[in-house]
C-alpha cells in the first residue's frame, strides 16, 4: 500500500500570486515587503504540500509574537534592546 501525501505537480503560480498581493499589501511599510513576499512564498509551499493552512497560520502567529515582544522590550527598555552592546 503506498501512502498518500501531497500531490506533487500542483502549480506554483497560486502562491507566487498571492505573496505578491500580500507584499503589494504593505508597500507603504518601506523595505517590509521583500521579506514578507519570501514568507509569504513559504508560507504557501507550506500549505501547499501538507494541505493543511494551520500550519501557515501557526507559523504567521509565532513570527507576530516574536515581533510584537521585542517591540514591548524595546519600548520598556526606552529604545535600547536588552543585550544590545553600545
């Protein structure tokens, strides 16, 4: 019996689609969209061969986390990150 997975020709052209959307959407965010457009591309291979989109969206919610925590520490902080050599 041969397990089932992902198929393997799916077209690519969907997620490139949609991360440029997703880049084009924080165009104003100036240089944010090259990095988010090669997480975005991830983000979809991702859904993409497990089929599932929790795995995406739990990767989306750790990124956000992380950032919105160093945002909190660098404002706690009065600007300087903790461990920041001057």
């Amino acid at each position: 019996a041969q397990l089932e997975g992902p198929p393997t020709s799916l077209p690519r052209w969907p997620i490139v689609g949609s991360a440029l959307l997703f880049a084009a959407a924080h165009a104003s965010h100036g240089p944010d969209p090259i990095p988010l457009f090669l997480l975005a591309l991830g983000l979809g291979y991702l859904t993409q061969r497990t089929g599932r989109v929790w795995a995406a969206i739990t990767v989306h919610f750790l990124l956000n986390s992380w950032t919105m925590l160093l945002l909190v520490a660098f404002v706690l902080t009065g600007g300087e990150l903790p461990g920041a050599g001057r």
